[in-house]
C-alpha cells in the first residue's frame, strides 16, 4: 500500500473509532457521526490522490481542499468531462485586479476550470482568500512556497490556456522580453498552451512608445491581446487603456477556447501560422450592419416589436472590427453594450433603420442585414395614448420597406450577407430567399432556437451549395460567418 494510503487510513480509522464509540447514539447525533465518518473517508481519499505519483493526476487533486463538497464537485467534474476546459487565471498588479474575481465567476459558470496564480503586486489589489474561495482551488503566489516544487513548469501542462487579467505594463514588458523572476512569469515561459493578456493601464502607460513595443512583440509571438478599452480610468483620467470589463474578457476567453485555430498556438513551431489567428481578413474593409428588432408605435406608449435581442448582430460587429473592419452599426432597441470599436447608430422604427441604412450605404463594402426587421407599421400610429373602450380596435398595418432587398437592388451595392430566421423548413425558404433577393451569402437559422439564446446554429448558403455552422457561442459563429464572407468578398463573388 502507497505510504500516503497507509497513513491516512490509519488517521481515518482512529477517527472512526473516536466516533463511534461515543455511548448513546440518538438519531441527530448518529446523523452527524456517519456524515462526520464520510467526511473523513472522502479526506483521506483526497490525501491518497495526492500520493500519487502521477504528476497530472496529482496535480489535478492538489487543488482539492479536504472537505467532501468541493471534492465530490472535483470527482464528478473530472470523471463527467472529458472536454472540460481548464485556464490559469494569472492576475497582476493594477487596480483592475477587483474585476478578475468577476472574471472566474463567470469562467465557472460557463464549465470552466480555474486556477489563479498572482503576482506579489496583485495581492495588494485582492487577496488570494478572495480567489480561493471563489475557484475552490488554493492559489499559486510564490515559487519558493510551492508543495510541488515545479509549479512554474506543471501549471500549464493541465490547462487549456493561460489568461492575464490584468496585464500591468510590467508585466507585459517582462512577457515581451522573455523573464521569468516570479511564478506567473515563469509558468508563461514554460507554457505549453496558448496565452491570452487583457491590458489594463493608465493611458500615459498604454501610449508610451515602450508599452506599445512590447506589446506588438506579444502580438507577434502569438499571444492574443484582449483590449484594452476606452473610457473613465481608476486615476480619473480618461482614454484608452482600461481592462475589458469581466463579461467581455468572459466571452473572448470562451470563444477563444473553442476556436480550433487556437490550439496553433501552442507550438513554437507553428509560428508561420499563427498569423492565420490574427489574420485580418477585413482589414479596412467597411461593414454596415443592421441588429436587433425595430418598435413600430402604435400609439404614445404601446408598439409592435419582436424577441430579437440584437446578440448575433452586436457578435458580428465585434467580429468584424477584430478581422480589421471598419465597422458601423445600425442598432434597433436593445439593451446590449456598445460593442468596442464600432460606431453604433441607434434607431428604433423600421423606417429610421432604412434611412441610416440609405446614408451610410454608400460608403459600404459590405452590408450584414442582420435586424429583425418588423414586416409591417401602423399606418396612422396615435400621437396620444388610445383610450381603452369595449369596441374593438382594428389596427391597419403597412409594410415596411425591405432593408436588404434595397441595398441588393442597388446599381453598385456592397457584398451583401443577408439572414434569414424561419420557423419550419428553414433550407427551403432560406435558399428561395437568397434567390429572390439576389445577395451573394445568406445566414438561416431557426428562429426558435436562435432568438435572445447566447448559441445558435447558423447553415451558409452561397452560389456553392450549403454550409453548416454547427451549434456555438454566438461570438464563434460570427466568427466563422465573417471568414466566409471574406473568402467570397475577396473573390468578388455573386
Ligand atoms: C495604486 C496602484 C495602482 C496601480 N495600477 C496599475 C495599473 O492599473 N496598471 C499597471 O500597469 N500598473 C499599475 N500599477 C503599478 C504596478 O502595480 C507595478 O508596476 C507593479 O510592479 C506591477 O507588478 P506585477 O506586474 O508583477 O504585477 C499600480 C500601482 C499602484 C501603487
């Protein structure tokens, strides 16, 4: 028997014995016996793992505190998910270091595995207890106070992908010039998976020529830089260099674990290819994109609308604008961020939504019409509340002006990408509707499972035939859209 099994099964024993010889047992106290008795078998299991010799096994358990909840969640975890994607969370010094308790919050909850490793500088901004309890696994700080004695090598062997949130200037120009004097530094050195930064900085900091420099060389070593953002900085300044808040950084680390193109990263050697991560397939390509549903009013304060939430369409601009497009956003009602570096123009009527199309369309090279578009409008829409009474209303509706149809019929329109949501049949009447309206691409999707959800499932249709996209993340299938859009773009395809 391994030494780590013999000795906790002899603490267990004399525990149990200690237990169980306690002279009346009334039902409560029997309870909480057989619960305490359970509580040590699952800890003493616990410690056995640890003995292991097997590094990764031990590593895995290591992070297991010893008390049944979090181990059995471990256990269960690590027998159900053969796919279940783990990163290190490594947090650095800056002010933003509040947000990254945020950020494993919601890494969590979407099935992702974390564990923190911090700087000596970032426990001055939160504390590693905050952080323990927040991923149930202890925190890894110090190298010279490591158990294992190889933290700095083994750490990344078990994950999917390192993420620095956030990444102080230091730390940046410690990453671009290779050092490795403190834990993270060296476990992103010895790294064998890919590594993802968010920035976050005072702006004089993000500017300087240095910050700039250093992080071009990440970017040129393969690493995906996250942001930073525009916006009120934590010295009452106000620019560019703040972290991307938590559920940003929470969606692109997401999508990033699922793009395929990701895993290229993790060899050295796949370096020629690593720009296809970075390719900027749209680079100074103009995109015009529609998102969101439209409000017809019926009167002062009642309307006609849909449940579109404007995800998928707010997805593709932020797709877009990370492809290179200069992208513009024509936004029905939603209550979505803004997404970072495009220029959203808000409307709320289906005809406000044609007249910003009609302005900004000629300066378009490609047009998504990805908005819900309400088919018909009141006719005479009340300028006063309308009264209630018990005779019936009747409402006359109009149509709306078809957005895509007009932007297609255009004498030299722009490469036009058009979305179909049906309810039944959805090959059949996407394909017919790619005819009639005479555009090049056309998304479907099923409207029922595509409507608010943050997934969904999308089939192409081209001149080629039909392409699908299997069920994602909204943020991948954008993704996925646009690098076929490209494609056909550059081809200058009909
Ligand atoms: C109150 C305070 C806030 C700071 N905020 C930031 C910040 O947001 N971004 C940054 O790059 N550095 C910031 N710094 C400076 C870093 O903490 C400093 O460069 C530190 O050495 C970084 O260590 P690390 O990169 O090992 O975590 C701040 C310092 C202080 C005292």
């Amino acid at each position: 028997m391994p030494n780590g099994l013999a000795g906790c099964c002899k603490t267990t024993a004399l525990d149990i014995t200690a237990l169980l010889n306690g002279s009346k047992c009334s039902f409560t106290t029997c309870k909480f016996r057989l619960f305490a008795i359970a509580r040590l078998a699952l800890s003493s299991l616990a410690t056995f793992f640890n003995s292991l010799p097997d590094t990764r096994l031990s590593m895995r358990f290591s992070a297991m505190p010893c008390h049944p909840a979090p181990f059995l969640d471990k256990m269960r975890g690590t027998m159900k998910q053969a796919q279940t994607k783990r990163i290190v969370l490594g947090i650095t010094g800056g002010i933003a270091a509040y947000k990254a308790a945020e950020l494993a919050r919601l890494l969590i909850k979407q099935g992702i595995e974390v564990q923190v490793a911090m700087t000596e500088a970032a426990t001055h901004f939160i504390t590693p207890a905050t952080m323990q309890a927040l991923t149930g696994n202890p925190v890894l700080v110090n190298q010279w106070q490591d158990d294992k004695g190889m933290a700095h090598i083994q750490t990344s062997r078990v994950a999917d992908a390192i993420v620095i949130a956030p990444a102080t200037a230091d730390f940046i120009a410690k990453l671009a010039h290779g050092l490795a004097n403190d834990l993270l530094s060296s476990l992103c050195l010895a790294r064998d998976c890919p590594l993802l930064v968010a920035p976050a900085m005072n702006k004089q900091m993000w500017a300087n020529a240095a910050t700039q420099r250093n992080v071009q060389r990440l970017a040129d070593d393969g690493v995906v830089v996250l942001g930073p953002a525009s916006g009120a900085q934590a010295c009452g300044e106000e620019g560019m260099g703040r972290m991307l808040e938590a559920e940003e950084l929470a969606r692109d680390v997401f999508a990033a674990l699922q793009n395929p193109t990701l895993t290229l990263l993790r060899q050295t050697q796949d370096r020629p290819s690593l720009s296809r991560l970075r390719e900027r397939e749209l680079n100074g390509v103009k995109v015009l994109i529609t998102a969101g549903p439209t409000y017809e009013a019926i009167d002062a304060v009642r309307g006609i609308t849909n449940r579109s939430s404007g995800k998928m369409g707010y997805a593709i601009a932020l797709a877009a604008v990370e492809m290179g497009a200069e992208v513009l956003l024509v936004s029905g009602p939603t209550a979505l961020a803004k997404p970072q570096g495009a220029q959203v123009v808000n409307v709320t009527s289906a005809a406000e939504m044609f007249e910003a199309v009609k302005q900004q369309v000629a300066n378009a090279d490609m047009f998504i019409g990805v908005a819900a578009v309400a088919d018909y409008r009141v006719a005479r829409p009340s300028e006063q509340k309308i009264k209630k009474s018990d005779a019936a209303l009747t409402l006359e509706l109009i149509p709306n002006p078809d957005i895509l149809a007009y932007v297609a019929s255009l004498p030299k329109p722009p490469f036009c990408v058009g979305f179909a949501a049906e309810s039944e049949k959805l090959r059949e009447h996407a394909a017919a509707k790619r005819k009639k309206k005479n555009i090049p691409l056309l998304a479907a999707n099923l409207a029922q499972n595509a409507i608010g959800s943050d997934d969904n499932e999308l089939v192409l249709f081209d001149a080629a035939g039909e392409h699908v996209l299997p069920r994602a993340d909204k943020l991948v299938l954008a993704r996925a859209l646009l690098r076929h859009a490209a494609v056909l773009y550059k081809k200058g395809s009909k």
